[in-house]
C-alpha cells in the first residue's frame, strides 16, 4: 500500500456508558480459566506497611488504589465471587512500595493480623493466582517471581473507577482477537519511524526491530504456564535492537526536553520549557547509570477506550503510542536490575503519547518499515487505514 494514498480514518472513543457493568467473577474467570480449585491472593502497597493490620488503611482517603484492592477485589471474593468460581483464598498482603514503576518487590510484607510475613515462603510458594493492585507497577518482578515459584497472576496498578468501569469491564478474549489482528499487521517489522512536533519544531525517532515478531499483551493467562497479565491490557509491542534521533518529552511535572538518542539509548536531554532542575537530574542519572536511558519497548494501544487518567490504561489505547526506557527482561529484552548501577534505577518507564497526556506534542506520523514496503500506522492519533483494514478482516 502506497504512504501517499492513507487517509486515517478516525476511531469513536467509546463512552463509559457504552461498557457493561464491571463483574469480578467474569473478569477472573476470563483471564484465568481454568480458576477452579486456585487459591488467590491479593497483594497491595502501602508507604506504611503498618496500616495493614484489620486493614486501618482505610481510614486514609489518599489511598484511593488501595480502597478499590479492598472494597472490589477483596470483599467481591469474601462475599461470594470465591463461593461461585470455586476458588479459595482471597487474603490480602502489604509490601512497602518500592517508589518507583517495575523496582523489584521487598520480601517483607504484612498479613491484615499486623504479622510479618516473607511474600516468597508465604504467598509466591503458597498461591495459584496472585492479584497485584498497586500504586507502582509490579509487572518486570512479579513476572520473574512467577516463572520461579510457577504462579499465575495480574498487575492492575492505578486502578480507579474508570478503569473498573470500562479496561476491566470488556471480555478479554474480545481484546486478545483484535490485538492479534495488529499484531500480524506489524509483526516482523524492521523498523518503525516516528515523526513528533512540539512548539512548531519537526523531531524523528526511528527504532529498529530488525524482523522480531511482534509481542502482544492481550490480558488472558489461560492454562497453568507461570504467568502475569498487565490489566487493562490491550497493546502490540517490540523490544528494540537499536534506537536513535531525536523526541520529545514531558516529564510528570510537566517539564518539556528534548530527548538525544544514539545506539539505542538516550544520551542527553535538551531542556525546553519549565523547571530546568529536572532535565540537570535527569542528565546526571543518564551520566552515571547510562543504561536508564536505553530505549527498552515500543508499544502500540490496541483498544477503543476513554481517557482513565492512568497511563495503564491510556496507553493501551488505539492510536496511541509509547517508548519505554529501561529494565526489559520481562519482555524478553536483556536489560535486568543487575546491569543498573543503582538499584533504585532499575525502573521500567514507559512515556505515552497521546492527545490527552501529551497535547504539547503531536505524533504526526508513524510508519513501519518491512522488507520492501513502507506502511502508514498512526497519523495525529488516529489509527492509519493500514490498521483499521487489519482489524476489519
């Protein structure tokens, strides 16, 4: 198909109301058949692990995530969830949060008696299913951790009302059928060039995939293989060879660089607008522990979802994109905690790109390069006609 010949058609983001009404049985019973005979666990993060014990937790209105782990996934499977799917368990655990998305997990944590316990002799040994809702992503441990103690289980981290509502609310093998569907449009992909702008400037960033497969999280862990889904899920995507040009970012403070990329990796970021102090940090880090910078995925959304708030779930989006830096082992890359030269860097982050998270910065094109053909995929957000015919058959 000719670049010069795709119009983007675009996608209608559909409204909460248009979801059906979020059903735990349904939810567990669909990612994880067979569930039959499994014994759950739930696993939260507190700042206080203290506040575990007969669940005083909840008398911090802050703790929004860690109210929905309680009053939807525990007290569902209490009052009559675990009865119906046949299942046993349903005992929450607290471990300190680790402050940042993808560190690994401490083995200490605290049972709602106020007891101390150890996660891997206690949980990771003694449950068939453990679900993970939590402030900061657990997706990179809990993956190792499953395939060592051969566990199924979820990360659903950031949860709020309109994630329940609408990315756990869908029928996932819905989701795994149409992210197939994209996966088998971009597979074997040999590189991808993304053209942003911010502020009336043009930037490139083309990442290399050198004819991988491509990888999709779809949200179903079906059988008894150890594995964790990242819930909402719904996205393709690739663990780059090799990365470089330019992009722009905005950090969480709204600060705005311009990122510098050869070999693979972020080399430097040059500062554009709001608190320089950021980008000086962010440059000494790249400075000291090089590998924070290394570009470790490139994601797809595969999803119609409305905007959560929640980068889980934005992400997963259909027509936007996002690149990640940093630890990769969970998605086959070969980046692992031990290469970092701090542990506390040894996050994977992943930067989205949307109009609701990024409206500075417009993703005005990307296009997949694959053997001799050169294929339209996004074009200012909206998923090429490339895609849409893909999803159509």
């Amino acid at each position: 198909m000719s670049t010069a010949t795709i119009k983007p058609t675009p996608i209608a983001r559909r409204a909460i109301e248009d979801f059906p009404d979020f059903d735990l049985a349904k939810l567990l019973t669909t990612v994880f058949e067979p569930i039959q005979g499994c014994r759950v666990a739930i696993l939260i993060d507190l700042a206080d692990t203290s506040q575990m014990k007969d669940f005083s937790f909840l008398s911090n209105s802050k703790l929004t995530i860690q109210h929905k782990a309680y009053s939807v996934f525990y007290q569902g499977l209490q009052n009559g969830v675990a009865e119906k799917l046949g299942v046993t368990g349903g005992e929450m655990f607290a471990y300190h949060e680790t402050g940042g998305s993808n560190l690994d997990l401490p083995d200490e944590a605290v049972d709602s008696n106020g007891n101390t316990i150890s996660l891997k002799e206690s949980v990771y040994t003694k449950y068939d299913l453990i679900l993970c809702i939590s402030t900061f992503s657990a997706t990179a441990p809990l993956t190792a951790f499953a395939k060592e103690f051969g566990f199924r289980g979820a990360t659903l981290h950031g949860l709020n009302d309109i994630i329940l509502a609408t990315g756990l609310a869908v029928d996932y093998r819905e989701v795994s059928a149409e992210a197939e569907k994209l996966r088998l449009a971009l597979t074997k992909a040999d590189s991808f060039e993304i053209d942003f702008e911010m502020d009336n400037s043009q930037y490139q960033l083309t990442i290399q995939c050198d004819g991988q497969e491509a990888q999709k999280s779809h949200g179903l862990c079906l059988g008894k293989t150890p594995d964790i889904a990242n819930l909402p899920a719904g996205e393709v995507y690739f663990v780059p060879t090799g990365a470089s040009g330019t992009f722009p970012m905005k950090f969480e403070d709204s600060t705005r660089a311009v990122m510098h990329v050869e070999d693979g990796r972020i080399h430097t970021a040059t500062f554009v607008a709001g608190d320089k102090s950021v980008i000086d940090a962010f440059n000494t880090k790249l400075k000291t522990d090089p590998v924070t910078g290394e570009i470790g995925e490139l994601g797809f959304g595969t999803q119609d979802l409305p905007v959560s708030g929640r980068d889980i779930q934005d992400e997963k989006v259909l027509g936007t994109l996002h690149v990640a830096t940093g630890r990769s082992d969970h998605l086959g890359g070969h980046l692992t905690p031990d290469l970092f030269a701090e542990k506390l860097h040894a996050t994977h982050d992943d930067i989205l790109f949307s109009p609701s998270k990024t409206p500075e910065i417009r993703v005005t094109q990307a296009r997949m390069t694959r053997g001799n053909s050169t294929e339209v995929v996004i074009e200012n957000f909206e998923p090429s006609n490339y895609l849409r015919e893909a999803l159509s058959e």
